[in-house]
C-alpha cells in the first residue's frame, strides 16, 4: 500500500484541497476492494496522522462507496455473492 500511496500523490499538490481530496478518493476507492483488515486500518490511520484528516470520515467514506456500489449493482442486476 505504500507504493500506492507514493504512486497516487505523484504529481500531485496535496497543498491544494481539490487535489488533496482526489488522492485521498484514490487510497479510499483501492482501499475498499481490499479484504485485509490490518492493511485498512494503518493506511487510514496513516492518511488520517499525514493530512489531519479524522479516521472515521476516511471509514465513513469508505462504508459509503460501498453501499452506493451495492445499490448500484442491485439496480443493473450485477450482484455478487
């Protein structure tokens, strides 16, 4: 995950909010499709110490793609089980 994050913030201003919030959307949406706890939890606290951003709006952003992915998918018939 670190590359991940070294990857995604190349080329980017992180002093620029609308950049900040793209990179962070970026880590959120790899981080979603990962099913290791461990790696999830100490990117978002890493994210959360590096940009001061409160752990639970990165989880709550996280929980939320989810669930729009889920309705999503449920609408055009893709569910996965």
């Amino acid at each position: 995950m670190e590359f991940k994050l070294f990857y995604h913030q190349k080329n980017k201003n992180l002093k620029n909010t609308n950049e900040l919030v793209s990179f962070v959307k970026e880590i959120l949406n790899s981080l979603k499709n990962t099913n290791d706890n461990l790696t999830k939890e100490l990117t978002l606290k890493k994210l959360s110490d590096d940009y001061d951003i409160p752990i639970d709006i990165l989880k709550n952003e996280i929980n939320f793609e989810k669930t729009k992915e889920i309705i999503n998918n449920k609408q055009y018939g893709k569910e996965r089980f």
